[in-house]
C-alpha cells in the first residue's frame, strides 16, 4: 500500500535526509563530489528548505510504500515556479525515488498525484526540468505524455548543466 503525506514544517530534518540521499544517488559520482557538497550547502541548508515548506505557492508530499518512505515531490505554482512563473502551469521541482524502491510504479504514482493537483488547480499543464544526461529520467517522461519545450541552466556548484524542459498539457 502507498501513502503520500503532506510535509510538514516538523518533517525538516526527513526531508532533508531523503532529499540529499536521492539526489546524491541520482546524480553524485566520484568525480563530482566537490560540487555535490556546494550543491547540498546551497539547496538542502534547513534554512532554505524552512522558506520552502512555509511558502504558499509550494508543497511538497512524502510518499511512503508500505510504510517506509519511499520518496517526495516538490510541486510549485505561481510565483514559487523556478520559471516560467505563469498562472497556468505547476511545476514538479523534484520527484525522487530511493533506490531501492525504483521500478515498483511509484514515480508513476507520483506524477499522477501532480497530474490530478493541476487538475484541481485549474492549471493548463505540468512541467518540469529533466538533466539532459538522464537518459532514463526522459524516457520515463516521454512515457508519461511530456514533450520538451524548451531547456536551461541548472548550476550544480561550479558546473552549469543543461536542462531539458517538458510539460504536459493538462485536459
């Protein structure tokens, strides 16, 4: 059985964890770790994470599989949108999934709670920013009906990647 749970300002420290644990094992190598480190100071701090969490415009779920969490999504509207700061659009800012839970549907799961949240939001479509690199990560998108749109720069410490950007349309 899954569950998603709303996070909440006593869940910091969690969210923390869970989110330098997943980014570390999607995107950290032994040749990065440098920035990986500056990435985590300037994004995972309990300061920034705190401005998140009681943002307005923000929210982010955990998601539990058989009562052990399994993952979380950060979802963004309005002015909380890293880009493209539209009324009509919700981003997923992150979606991560330990690893030990990959491949059980729950990233599936995941976007379809986001699917369903801009539904009921009245939004005209959900997007999000995907490595260019994350070979798996897109394919798993194009899967689920995004398309890219555009692309930008994600600053991972000293290193400027690129991202690909998709969305899709909301019915």
């Amino acid at each position: 059985m899954n569950e998603l749970v709303k996070v909440e300002l006593a869940d910091i420290l969690t969210l923390q964890k869970i989110g330098m644990e997943t980014f570390a094992d999607t995107f950290g190598t032994e040749d990065n770790q440098r920035n990986l480190v500056q990435y985590f100071q300037e994004n995972y701090n309990v300061d920034q994470i705190a401005q998140e969490l009681v943002n307005p415009e923000s929210q982010c779920q955990f998601l539990y599989h058989e009562g052990n969490l399994a993952g979380y999504m950060k979802l963004n509207v309005g002015e909380a949108q890293t880009e493209f700061q539209k009324e009509n659009g919700l981003e997923i800012q992150r979606l991560y999934i330990k690893k030990e839970y990959k491949r059980l549907g729950l990233g599936s799961q995941l976007i379809n709670n986001a699917i369903e949240q801009g539904q009921q939001l009245s939004k005209d479509y959900v997007w999000l920013g995907v490595w260019e690199h994350n070979a798996k990560a897109i394919r798993f998108y194009e899967k689920m009906d995004f398309h890219a749109f555009s692309e930008h720069d994600f600053t991972f410490g000293e290193e400027i990647q690129r991202d690909i950007l998709v969305r899709r349309e909301l019915l």
